[in-house]
C-alpha cells in the first residue's frame, strides 16, 4: 500500500526539562482509544458536529454539475468568512497554478478566483472594478445564513449584479448553507436561485470537504472526487490502526495533549512551500475554535518554511520552551533544476548549489530545521506528504480533523461548538443596529469603556 502520509514523533520526544515520554504517551492509551471509539460512533449517527467524518461518503454528483455551471463563468467570487473560506483558500494555494489569476485564459482553462472575506472596503471596490458582473458567479457561503461580513458583501453584490442584469441577477447567484434554516435559505427560495447544502451535522471549520469547499474546487478544475478519495483512504486506513503506536492520529493527539500540559501552549505548524501557506491558515482556525474553551486549548501560529527559517526561527530555537512545532515535508516537487555551471569566477563559492533542484532544497531546509529544533532541545513533530496534490490533501485535511477532534475529547472539551465567539457577533449586531440585539449596546459601552480607561494619545 502507497502512504498517504508519515509521521516522525522522534523529536517530540524532546523538550528541555520537561520531555514528553514514551509512557506518558502509553498512559493514554486507552482514552484514545475510547475517543476514538465516540468519535466514530457519533459520526455514523450523524450528531450534530459530527457530520465531517461522513464526507468521505457523500454522493458528489450534485456539486460537480453545480461546478460544470460555474465553470461556464469568466469569474467566481465567493464571499464567505471563517469556515466558509479559508478552506477555499487554502486549496486553491495548495491545487492551482502560483499566480493563477494572472495566467492566460487559453492556460487557465477555468474562471478567475475571488474570495470576499473581511469587509474591507479598499478590497470591494478594487474587486469590482476589475469585474465584468454579468459574467460572473457570485457564490455567498454561510451556515448560519447571517454572520455580517458575509451578509454586507452579499448586500452590496446582489445590489450590484440587480442594477446590471435586473431580473436575471440571480442567475448569477449560488447560495450555500443550512439546508433549512437561516435567512440566505430563504433568500435562495424566494429567488430560485440556485443553492446548495451544507450538511446540518458539520460545521463551518470542519466543512471544507462538503459543498463549501468543493463547489468552487470543482468550477476551478481541481478534481473533487480525488480529493474526497484521499480523504476517504485516510478514513479507512485509520480505522484499521488500532494500536497507539500504528496510529498517527491517536499518536499526535497524545503528543499533543501532553505538550500543552507541559506547559508548551503554542501549536506552531510550519509547512514548507507556498502552495501549503494557506494550509496553516485553515489549520489556525480549526486548532483555535475547536480546542480553545473552558481554559483549554494550545494556539496555533502559522508559520511557512523556508521564510519563517528567517524570522521565527530564532525564537522557535532559543525562546520560551512554550511550543511544539510541526513541520510538513513534501517529497515530490516539481523538478527546477539551477544551472550546472555559471562562468563566472566571482560566483565560485555558490558552486555548492549548481545543477541542484529548487524542490530538493526545501527539503533539506525541512530536516535541517527539524534537526537544528531538536539539538535545541525544542519538541517537534515532522510529517510528510508524497506531494501535493488532490488525493493526498484530502488525506491531510481529514487527517487534521481527525486529530484535532481526539485532542477536544482528550481535553474534555467539545469540538464542535464555539461558544467564545458569539458574544462579539451579538455586539456587532447591537451596534450595527439589528433589531432584537438593542440591550447589548449597553454592555458594548461599558466594557469598551473599562478597556479605554487609560487612554494615551499623542
Ligand atoms: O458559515 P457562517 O455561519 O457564516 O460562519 C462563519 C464563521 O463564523 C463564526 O465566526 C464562527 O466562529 C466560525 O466557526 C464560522 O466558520
């Protein structure tokens, strides 16, 4: 059987004065495994938060038509926040071409991509002005149906595309979210515009692999079938490891637990490569809303090999004993070769990289900073892909998920829920007005209040 991915734990072994331990990890056997057996259980009931570990398994039919239709687009524009777009982000920079907007159409071969996230207006009016509207696909992603960044992008579109196409605007529409519920559900009724579902047992963090995710994938030519076949390879294979240590999952919800209890209360994931930058950005969201409750939690810092090499490293090397770093390898990159000789005398000390690969390099990069972690004593976990491509980062998303989810049973805490945050959206609707949210201006003033206390302006 080909990997889909390998784990080294060795160096997590490491750790100053307070090294996690090959039995510390066995002590945990059995709660992994307990969680393990929940997570499995409850995930076949579809309970609600649940749902993701079905994803695998859905029937992809629906989406792949609704991608054929966008493909028909000169440009999609998803507005969405959260989880309704970072998991877009980040497998275009992993999937399609560096620069991919700016390549030719003959070479696209697909539309150009958008993604209207934070609301902010330099950023909408630039987008526009480079839009022809009529030929572009609006796709407004939310569970919720009402998270207010999306709804003030979705406003100004709507009424943009409205004063264009008139009648016709919602041709241009594709709504994704609860299938029942929520105030862009109606809409997509009201309009009959088109519309999608975002299964009511998965949550927006752990969506990418549903609709929310695969609907522009699949319009920008990513293959989504393969992507959900990693991810169901990865499902199957870790239901067949049920020894702690044959299973990379259980293995680093372990590791990952102990560390936080020893007091290393940064999760830093450090990919190496552009194309999996934006993978530590969707990993940030789905590490911090998912295990950061009731006093729990590690945060996540994303960082990106080799940049980081040269900036963070220090720090990750020499700082606070307060981190356990992951590092993700790949091993087939594209061959860029540099060239063998270069005739000129002043050069003769770069003789070392001549007729070397690009992709080799950040490899080595990889280890060496792997390595150089480890003689400082700092805990690092180094994982490996083949290469990136669909199969193998459905594999690591729902690698990811996995792990992330035995790690919130481990702590006690819930997954699937994230209480913390809604509190600051109901602020945000008092003082943008909403009707039924007047009585939190009150608290608005006084807590911003307490925290202008001290005011200095110069
Ligand atoms: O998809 P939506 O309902 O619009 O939610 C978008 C985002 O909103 C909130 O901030 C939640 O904390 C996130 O988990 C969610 O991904």
């Amino acid at each position: 059987m080909d990997e889909l991915l390998s784990v080294s734990v060795g160096g997590a072994f490491v750790g100053g004065d307070r090294p996690v331990l090959r039995e510390n990890i066995d002590d945990l056997s059995r709660m992994v495994e307990e969680a393990d057996v929940l997570l499995r259980e409850k995930g076949r009931d579809d309970v609600d938060g649940f749902g993701w570990i079905n994803l695998p398994y859905q029937d992809l039919s629906e989406t792949i038509e609704i991608g054929r239709w966008l493909s028909g687009f000169e440009a999609i524009v998803q507005i969405g926040i959260g989880g309704s777009a970072l998991g877009n982000r980040m497998l275009a920079k992993a999937l399609l071409p560096p620069f991919y907007n700016e390549l030719d159409a003959s070479v696209r071969k697909a539309p150009k991509f958008y993604l209207l996230e934070n609301p902010d207006p330099k950023t909408a009016v630039s987008l526009l002005d480079r839009l022809d509207l009529s030929k572009t696909a609006f796709i407004v992603v939310s569970k919720s149906g009402s998270t207010t960044e999306t709804a003030a992008h979705f406003l100004w579109a709507w009424q943009k595309v409205r004063e264009k196409m008139g009648e016709r605007a919602s041709d241009n529409f594709l709504i994704i979210t609860d299938p029942r519920k929520g105030i862009l559900r109606k809409f997509a009724k009201s309009t009959g515009c088109r519309s999608l579902n975002i299964p009511e047992s998965v949550g927006g963090r752990y969506s990418v692999l549903s609709s929310v995710g695969l609907a522009t994938a699949s319009a920008l030519g990513i293959n989504i079938e393969k992507l959900v076949q990693g991810a169901k390879e990865m499902d199957q294979r870790l239901a067949l490891r049920s020894h702690l240590w044959e299973n990379p999952a259980w293995l680093l919800a372990c590791i990952n637990l102990l560390h936080a209890k020893a007091g290393r209360n940064m999760a830093v994931m450090m990919p190496y490569g552009d194309d999996l930058a934006d993978f530590a950005e969707w990993f940030a969201q789905l590490w911090g809303e998912s295990l950061g409750k009731e006093g729990c939690g590690t945060t996540p810092v994303r960082a990106l090999g080799a940049i980081d090499q040269h900036s963070q490293l220090q720090l990750y090397a020499e700082g606070p004993d307060d981190k356990l770093i992951t590092i993700i390898d790949v091993n087939n990159r594209p061959l860029f070769l540099l060239p063998d000789v270069v005739d000129i005398d002043a050069l003769k000390d770069l003789e070392f990289l001549y007729g070397k690969a690009l992709g080799d390099l950040l490899s080595i990069e990889a280890r060496s900073t792997a390595s150089a972690l480890v003689k400082a004593g700092k805990p690092i976990i180094y994982l490996k892909i083949p290469e990136v491509s669909e199969r193998y980062i459905g594999a690591l998303v729902f690698f990811y998920e996995y792990v992330t989810a035995l790690v919130g049973f481990l702590m006690k805490i819930n997954p699937f829920d994230q209480p913390g945050v809604e509190q600051g959206k109901r602020y945000i609707y008092s003082l943008m007005g909403r009707k039924g949210y007047k009585e939190y201006v009150k608290e608005v003033e006084e807590y911003f209040g307490a925290c202008q206390k001290m005011e200095i302006i110069i």
